[in-house]
C-alpha cells in the first residue's frame, strides 16, 4: 500500500483519520437533523 516510499504509510494512515473524523461528523449532522424534523429537539 505504501510503495516502499518513507514516511507514506503514515500518510495512508492520516488520511484514514481524517476520512473517520469527516464521517462521524457527517453522521451527526444527520442524526441532528432527522431528531429536530421528527421531535422538534433542540441540540
């Protein structure tokens, strides 16, 4: 995965961070949105 190049397998490994922090946020979002659609709670 890294290519034998230094220092990429911990580029592969940040990216891989990064995509989980994006998610859970976007997760989130959805799961505020969809609570103050069908409850009218309030974060």
């Amino acid at each position: 995965m890294s290519g034998g190049i230094k220092g990429s397998w911990n580029k592969v490994v940040n990216n891989i961070r990064e995509i989980s922090r994006r998610a859970k946020v976007s997760i989130g979002i959805v799961v505020t949105c969809f609570l103050r659609a069908t409850t009218g709670w309030e974060a």
